[in-house]
C-alpha cells in the first residue's frame, strides 16, 4: 500500500512520462502519415494512368504499327521490340552475371581481384543510364558500324543491369545455410557439385524473384536506347523484324519520342495509351515475381 | 598426452586413424594444442569435455572440414590406415568420401527422401537407376528408417521428424559406404526416444565402420563407446577404454569432470 | 596415394571455376572499356578542340557553335535539382525506412513492399508523363509558373523517383542494427522513438548514409522523367519556377541533332565523361562510409 509521501513523486514522474509520450505519439503520428502517403502516392498514380489511358488502349492500338504523320497509329511493333530486346538483353546479362556472382558468393576470396570486381560491379551500377546509351553509341553504333540496332541496345543494357543481377544472385545465394552446404561438402562433393546440385535448387525461389523483377526493370529502360536501339521501326511487314541488327525502337522510347518530336495530332492520346500499356506490364512482371516465387518455395519445401 | 590402458588378455585393436600432435589455429587462438590419439577399428570412440573444450574442432580435424574456413590453420599429422589425410598430394573431397560426418543439427537437403540418400553415389559417378534404388534400400534399412518411410520415398525430407531426419542424414553418409563415421553431437537437438534409437543405431554400425563421436552427455558415453577421450580448454588430457576412464581416471581434472565439479 | 580422386568430377571442378571466373573478369574488362572509351571521346573537347576545362566548367554561356561550350548552366542545373530532390525525398525516405522497419505493423509492410517494388519498376519515362500530365498543369495553376516546367516539376518528380532507393536501403541499414540495443534501450525504461532517435539512428549512421549517397546518385543519374518536365532551356535558373537544364537532360536534347565531330558533340560526351567521374566518385564514397562503420 503506498503512503501519500511515496504517492507523490510517482506523481511527478507520471507528469514527465506524459511530455515523453506526447513526443512518441506525434513521432509515430508523422511516420505513419509518411508510410500511407506512400501506398496513397502509388494507387493515385495508377488511377490517374489508367484514367488517361484506358480509352485509348484497344486492339487495334496495340498491333497496329506507329503513323509517321497522321493520327490513329498503334504500337505494336514497339512492343514486339520491347521483348525482343528485353529476351536479348536477358541471354547475355542471366549467364554473365550468374557467373560473376557465383564466383564472388563461393569462390573469390578477399584480395584486389575480388575488390576489383566488386567496385566495377557498383560502379556499373551508378553510371547514369544516358551515359551507358553514350558508350553504346560510341562502340556499336559508331564504332562497329552496327547503326542503330536491337542487338547494340541489348549489350547496352546488359552492361546496365549486370550489377542489379549480380546483386540477386548473391543474396540468393546466401539465403541457403551454411550447414546444407557442409553437409553436401561432407559426403564428398566438390564444390561445384554442391553448388549446382545443392545451393542453386536451394535458391531457386528468390534467385526467380530478382531475375523476373529485373526483367521488368529492363522492359521499361528507356535512356540507354535512344541513341543505341534508335527511335524507328521500318515501315510495313519488316517491322517485325526478327534479325538483331533492326532499328527497334521499344515501347517506352515511342513514349518519348511521340513527346518530343510530336508530329502526330494524336501525341497526347498515344502517350497515354503507352503509358498505362507500360504501367500494366510492370504491374504484371511483379506479380509474376512474387506468384513464381511462392509457388517455387512452397515446391521446394512441401513436396 | 595419451594414457592408454591395455590389457595384456584382450584382442589387439588394430588402429584405424592415427592422430600425432594435432594442433589447430583460429587465427592466433590455439584451440587444439598437440593432440595425440589412436582411433581404433570397428569400436566407438567418445570425445567428452566441457563445452567450448575443442572437441568439435577436433573432430572437424578428422575429415577436413576446416579447409572450408578460411582462417583455420592446422599442424600435424592425421593417418588414415597409416596414410596422412593432410598430405600435399591429398585430396580432401576424396577424404570426405571415405570419412564420413554427420551434424549436430539435421540437416537434410530440400529434396525428396530418395535424392537426399542417393546423392552421395550420385556424385561420385553412380548412375544407374536400379544400383541407386538398391543402395537407398540398403543404406535406410541400416539406418533403421527404411520401414517408416519406403512409403514415401519421394516425398520432401523436411515432412519428416527431428529425429528421423537425422538418421536419413545417417543413412545418407552410410550410402557414401565411408570406413569411418564422425558424428558431432547427433542425438544432442533429439528427444529421449530419438536419442536411443540413435544410440541403438550406433552400436549396430560399429560392426562395419570405425565410430567417433563427439558428446555432451557422459552418460552416452558410456552407454555407447568403448573408448573414451576427454578434452579440456583444447588440450587432450586422458584416454582409455570407457571402463577405466569413468570408474578408474587417472588424471585429477578428468575424475573433476567425471563427478561432475565442472562442465 | 590413399585417395583417388574421381577424375570427372574434379575436370568439371576446374571447368567450373574457369569459366566463373572469365565471367568476373568480364565485369572488370567492360568497366575498364567504358572508362577507357568515355575518357577517349569526352577528352577530346580539350584536346582536339582546345577548349579550356575551366571554360567547359566555368562558363555560363552554351554555345558550342562559336566554341563557347560552358556546361555550367547544366553542372548548377543537375545540382539545384538533385538538392531539391534530396531534400524532400531523403528525410521522407528515411521516416518511412523507419517506419517499415520499427513501426509496421506485419500486414502493412506486406502491402507496402511490393508498393515500393513497383515505385521502383516504373519507367523513367511514365514518371515524366505522370510529371507533364498531372504536375506541371498543378504547377502552372497553383504556383504561377508560365509554362508548368522547371526546377519544382522536375524536383518534385525526381524526390518521387529517389523514394524507393532511400526507403529499401534506410529500412537496411535499420534492420542490420543488433536488436540487443533496442531491448537494451527499451529496457531501460525508454519509449519507442526515444529508441530510435538517440540509439537505432546513430548506430545505423553509416548505412544511412549510404542511402543518401545513393539517393543522390540516382537523382544525378535520372535523365529522361527530369527532361520532360525542366523546360530544357540553357539558362541558370533564377528561382524553382524558371526552365532550365541538367547535363543528363542537355545529353538526351541535344545528341541526336549533334554533327559527328562538331564542338556540340565532342561538348556532350565531355559532359557524359564528367558523369561518369561523378559517378565513381559517389561509390568511392560510399565505400568510405561503410568502411567507417567497420
């Protein structure tokens, strides 16, 4: 039972304990408003793509070629092109930056080789997108003689996202414990046995995650392509050219290029229609990943 | 340093690894300072001790796992049938082959039942699917897990208990058909139940392969070893049979252990 | 030998191991032609055209056709923007990287995970659509600007875009703090953003740190969502309101029209190779700052 003479200073200390929870609760208060916002800022964003496109994307506007003068031109070529490179961008990055990471995660030990690999590898990744399509447009484009092409904007574009790839493979990597590791090492296996017998399968839902992410990532590049993969497709039949050394011009470099240069009457509608067609496909390439990624992880531990 | 007992009426135990001043680093820190032991054939040999006493470094030692970490040195000599494992033109992944280790903790690979057994042949070159089927049989069976899971041999090996994962882990090293098997604390994250079957499963697999074990629990000790070895802050301090080391130690830290002052 | 090794597997060993690490020094060898072809093309405005790097970078006036090639206006241009993005998008960043890692309530930080995913998925140029549709018609209304494009549009899209960099890497950087100094703190009679202010943000000090760098690089780096929106006029900027431009917006202009060999072109690569330096800059600095948290 507490006297009056202990009752008071837990009094005073209750006073204090309330200045100090105000403080908490309007710090929460604000941290909460800044998480929504975000969530708020984002299905904003896709309303308002989807209310400026949707009466503009219909069958005809995406398989229809581009119009180089009058209205009522479509994109399909575009978006023939952007999954054609977005699939030849894929065959050079998946190999080359599979490599790397696996090497880095369970070979290289620490030393200037590794260091080496590891601060070009970041560097790749900070070099601004626009000077990635420079260097395209001085090797393949000038250099190679190449002109514009799918193919120099695909080697682009590796060169681009080979970091990002990099980066998915070693996390994946190291999501599988140590202890599966030694217990393969333990019953006699090299180590590229283990790897490829045991840690690769081990992985396989994050390691599908990151690759399906970066693809969608890859689908929307638009900076690098400009000046490697240009800003045209040939007219008629051969715009849907399967040769890699076509101009292809993908769906978010028409995005734009039907801005900048806007010489249809129709430039707004077809930017909005191409708008919302990227925003769908990024939307889809995301809830590729994480479906793939469940069902892979539920596979793997459940069968 | 080695007290070994032997009595002049008992059969010769011919050794099946030898250990001759074994030390090993972590960086500076010594944590195995000049280990000597014989590893007898076709017996099982306890390593107890303290914990954080280096028994499992020591053990690590046997098969060389410690190649795996990259600050890990280690000096001295470990011959297997008179052969040192740590040899210059030694192959390490062909060692794991012969010598083989299972885990304190289970750890199965995310595969079915069947591809977690057959993965040892598989990787060393067995590649028939009637031959794997066969040694899969084979190595459960000893391992005592065939009848509760021929059922579902293709079913995922993470469906299965503590218990029974650790002795397809078991199985999976004895499918590798390795002389030697260095266990680490099998039974130590087991229920009472799965502890004896284990312990049980031991004392049958020493007819056929040559047992070291690391344990926490004297008592397994001396249930299941014929030899014991007691560690203590990484030095070796006593071997014998397990008779002698529980009932007659002759050194005062090992009777200290034994009664139970420390650890 | 006591142990034969199986041939087989020890080829495919070596095979493997080879061929791994041709792949690591493949990312070494683009590094190095990147650099080596940018520094080739971007030194030529200063060795073939002689003009002054203290021009390139001093002068305010751009005008390559009278070989007065000042990138200036585009060095205060790329600065003012990134600041402004900085600004706004960094202290955002971090409070909601707080959030998602102290506050967030489990299924909140499900649903805004894959939120912040698709921020990030979202092209550069559907940002800059988003930017001339929706912000610069506001901006021309509300703020009293003529055309709706310049410093504010382009900041504010950009402080959107930097968002998801700084949240993810802020939300790392937080959770890598042991929790040990969280209870320890909450221990001790605490409240929670007593914790996080005087405990959690100094401990995680250096990863946060490394979150606005980044933020910054990728503010530098964004080309296509900030030229739709700035004006692309080579002037200085007077206020947030006036048109102006960056290096990478002037680079995106500019490039497709420039003659093969003119001071305009040789101009544009020297202001991609000064990227490029800025670039490697930034992850020097970020090293730096990560190596004084270990």
């Amino acid at each position: 039972m507490t006297t009056i003479a202990q009752a008071e200073p837990l009094l005073a200390r209750r006073r204090v304990a309330s200045r100090r929870r105000f403080a908490d609760l309007a710090a929460t208060g604000v941290l909460w408003m800044a998480a929504c916002s975000i969530v708020l800022l984002l299905v904003f964003f896709i309303a308002y793509l989807f209310y400026l496109g949707a009466g503009v994307v219909s069958w005809h506007f995406l398989t229809a070629p581009p119009s180089e003068i009058t209205a009522g031109g479509g994109i399909g070529p575009q978006i023939f092109n952007s999954f054609y490179i977005l699939f030849l961008t894929m065959l050079f990055t998946v190999p080359i930056a599979m490599g790397s990471g696996i090497y880095l995660q369970e070979y290289a030990r620490p030393g200037v080789f590794t260091t080496a690999v590891q601060f070009c590898a970041e560097s790749l990744a900070t070099i601004p997108s626009i000077v990635m399509g420079l260097f395209g447009l001085i090797v393949f484009v000038t250099l190679l003689h190449w002109h514009f092409t799918a193919l120099g904007g695909a080697l682009t574009l590796t060169l681009l996202n080979l970091p990002a790839l990099m980066r998915v493979t070693q996390e994946g990597l190291s999501s599988v414990p140590l202890i599966m590791r030694e217990g393969s090492m333990a019953l006699g296996a090299t180590k590229w046995q283990t790897i490829r017998r045991v840690v690769l399968p081990s992985a396989i839902a994050p390691l599908t995650t990151g690759i399906v992410l970066v693809a969608g990532r890859i689908f929307g590049e638009t900076a690098a392509l400009i000046y490697t993969a240009g800003v045209s497709v040939s007219a008629g039949r051969s715009a849907y050219d399967w040769s890699p050394f076509h101009t292809a011009e993908t769906l978010s470099v028409h995005l734009w290029y039907t801005h900048s240069e806007g010489l249809v009457p129709d430039a707004a509608r077809i930017g909005n229609g191409s708008a919302l067609v990227l925003l769908v496909m990024v939307l889809i390439f995301n809830i590729l990943a994480r479906v793939l990624g469940r069902l892979l992880s539920r596979r793997l531990t459940g069968k | 340093m080695i007290s070994t007992t032997t009595n002049a009426a008992e059969p010769r135990l011919s050794s099946k690894m030898r250990v001759e001043d074994l030390d090993v680093y972590y960086g500076d820190f010594q944590a195995i300072k000049s280990a000597s032991i014989e590893i007898p054939e076709n017996c099982v040999t306890a390593l107890i001790g303290p914990s954080g006493c280096g028994k499992s470094t020591f053990i690590r030692a046997l098969n060389r796992m410690h190649d795996l970490s990259p600050n890990v040195r280690v000096e001295g000599t470990v011959s297997l049938d008179g052969e040192d494992i740590y040899a210059r033109d030694v192959d390490p992944v062909s060692i794991r082959h012969r010598i083989g280790m299972v885990f304190q903790r289970a750890n199965p690979f995310p595969k079915s039942i069947y591809e977690n057994v057959v993965y040892g042949p598989k990787i060393h070159g067995l590649g028939k699917r009637a031959q794997l089927n066969e040694v899969c049989e084979r190595s459960l069976r000893r391992a005592a897990l065939w009848d509760e899971v021929k059922d579902r041999l293709h079913r995922s090996a993470l469906d299965l208990s503590g218990g029974q994962q650790q002795r397809l882990c078991i199985a999976r090293v004895l499918a590798v058909e390795p002389e030697v098997i260095l266990m680490d604390e099998p039974a130590s994250a087991l229920d009472p139940i799965a502890t004896s079957k284990i312990e049980d499963l031991i004392s049958e697999l020493k007819d056929e392969f040559t047992v070291v074990i690391v344990t926490h629990s004297m008592q397994q000790a001396a249930r299941i070893s014929e030899f014991t070895a007691f560690f203590l802050m990484g030095d070796l301090i006593e071997v014998g049979k397990t008779s002698d080391v529980f009932t007659k130690p002759k050194d005062t830290r090992t009777e200290d252990y034994i009664t139970g002052r420390y650890g | 030998m006591i142990a034969t090794p199986s041939s087989r597997a020890h080829f495919q060993e070596n095979i493997a191991r080879t061929v791994l690490f041709a792949a690591s020094v493949l990312v070494v060898a683009a590094m190095a032609v990147i650099v080596i072809y940018l520094a080739s093309e971007g030194l030529r405005l200063f060795l073939v055209d002689h003009i002054s790097p203290l021009t390139f970078l001093g002068s305010p006036t751009f005008d390559p056709e009278s070989r007065a090639p000042g990138a200036l206006v585009f060095i205060v241009g790329t600065l003012s923007v990134t600041l402004f993005a900085i600004a706004v998008g960094g202290p955002f960043g971090v409070a909601v990287g707080i959030f998602l890692s102290q506050l967030a309530p489990k299924r909140l930080a499900a649903l805004m995970k894959p939120s912040i995913e698709i921020l990030v998925g979202i092209p550069s140029v559907v940002y800059g659509w988003l930017g001339l549709t929706l912000l610069a018609p506001f901006t021309r209304q509300h703020f009293g600007s003529q055309t709706g494009f310049g410093l504010l549009t382009a900041g504010i899209v950009l402080s959107i875009m930097i968002l998801p960099t700084v949240i993810s890497l802020s939300e790392d950087a937080l959770h890598s703090v042991h929790v040990s100094l969280k209870e320890g703190s909450m221990a001790l009679g605490a409240t929670r953003w007593q914790t996080i202010f005087h405990v959690l943000l100094p401990a995680a000090r250096s990863g946060l740190l490394v979150a606005i760098i980044l933020g910054i690089a990728r503010a530098i780096g964004e080309a296509l969502a900030v030229q739709m929106v700035i004006g692309n006029s080579a002037v200085l900027p007077k206020g947030l309101l006036s048109p102006t431009s960056t290096l990478t917006t002037e680079i995106v202009t500019d490039m497709g029209s420039a003659q093969a060999g003119s001071v305009m072109q040789h101009s544009l690569f020297s202001m991609a190779f000064l990227l490029l330096l800025i670039a490697m800059l930034l992850i020097v600095a970020v090293r730096a700052a990560l190596r004084r948290a270990a």
